[in-house]
C-alpha cells in the first residue's frame, strides 16, 4: 500500500511543462500590458516631487525674509537657507529640516533667480533633461507654475 500511495502523490504533485508554458505566457502579456503604464507613473511621481521640494523651498524663502527683511541675494542662493550667510543679521536658521538643499528627483540643482522675472523670487528645475523646456519628464518644474 505504500508504495502505490508514492505513485499516486507523484503523479498529481507536479505541472507538466505546457502548464508551466501557459502560465508563463499570461505573466508575460500581463507585464507588457502593465509595464509601460508603471513606467510613466515614475516620470509624474517625479514631477510631483519636485513641485513639493519647490513649494518647501518658497516657505522657508518666506520664513528667512520674514527675519532678515529681505530673500537672499543670488549670489547667497539657496544655500543661505541651511547655513547663515555672512553680513546677514537676524538669521534664524536652518529654514529647512535637512542640513543641505536636496538635488531635483532628476539629480540636478535647483535654480534660484532673484529677483524673480515671475515673482519675488524663481525656483526652477529643468527636468529630466536639464536644461529649458521639454516635454514629458524633461518639462521644467518652476515656481510661478
């Protein structure tokens, strides 16, 4: 008895190599179907933190002027956000949590213009490509937008 119990597990306790196959095969259009859309996601995600990344660096811009009087100079950047910058009085920093200004999701610097052609000040990120303009991914994220 115990051995045509073995025979009987053995033979219903694999998938034969066309099951296999199928199942295969359905992972493989279901990752096709899906992938690209996953993919494009990734792209918008990256835009969206940017624009945060953006809209934290104009509150803190905010709370600097509101103890300094004034944005900081071009020259000072955003770097005056996290370390005080010299001949400014009244500095209470750092503005943000983190000790250093992040790079854009993209890895680049943002760009601070001041004074601003759209506003008191600019922040921009070129996107993907880095530099102005683009479509998609390499769309700038900037400030006034």
């Amino acid at each position: 008895m115990g051995n045509r119990l073995r025979l009987e597990l053995l033979k219903k306790g694999g998938f034969t190599l066309l099951e296999l196959l199928i199942v295969m095969i359905i992972i493989g259009l279901l990752a096709a179907l899906i992938g690209p859309k996953m993919i494009g996601r990734v792209g918008e995600s990256r835009q969206t933190v940017a624009k945060q990344q953006i809209e934290g660096f104009s509150s803190a811009l905010e709370m600097f002027k509101l103890d300094t009087t004034k944005y900081p100079t071009q020259e000072q950047g955003l770097d005056a956000l996290v370390t005080e910058p010299q001949g400014v009085s009244n500095w209470k920093g750092p503005y943000l949590k983190k000790k250093f200004i992040p790079k854009d999701p993209w890895g680049n610097n943002y760009t601070y213009i001041y004074p601003g052609e759209h506003g008191d000040f600019d922040i921009v990120s070129y996107g993907a490509d880095g530099n102005t303009g683009g479509e998609d991914e390499a769309k700038d994220v900037a400030s006034w937008e």
